[in-house]
C-alpha cells in the first residue's frame, strides 16, 4: 500500500540525498508503477512518487523519484 507523506518536497528528497546514496529522477521507470510514498506538499499541492529499489536480498540500492502526473 502506498504511503502518503505532506512534507515540502524539495526538502524531502534533500534528506533522502543526505541518507542514501543514490537518488533518481527517472520518470519512465517501472518502479513508479506502484510507488512507495506520494510526497504532498501542503503548500503548493504538488505531488512527486517515491519508490525504494532493492536487489533480492533486500539491500536497497537506490530510490527514483517524479512528479506525479
């Protein structure tokens, strides 16, 4: 189920950069298909999807963001 987070979301994705390696805008990515969290900022009502990428293991080996359309 996706998570739904208000926060400004250039700050949420500058602490997402600040813990985690790699960080991703790719708005063509399958991953998106079913994100891990929408961002909504409350502010301006702009909407991003996040989704966390794993290997099998389950490491997580980086996050891809974009705006929601």
């Amino acid at each position: 189920m996706t998570a739904v987070i208000r926060k400004d979301i250039n700050r949420f994705v500058k602490e997402l950069k600040k813990h985690y390696s790699d960080v991703w805008k790719i708005p063509s990515s399958k991953y998106l298909d079913n994100p891990d969290f929408i961002v909504i900022d409350p502010k301006t009502g702009k909407k991003v999807k996040v989704s966390f990428v794993a290997l099998d293991d389950g490491e997580t080996v980086s996050i891809v963001y974009d705006d929601l359309s």
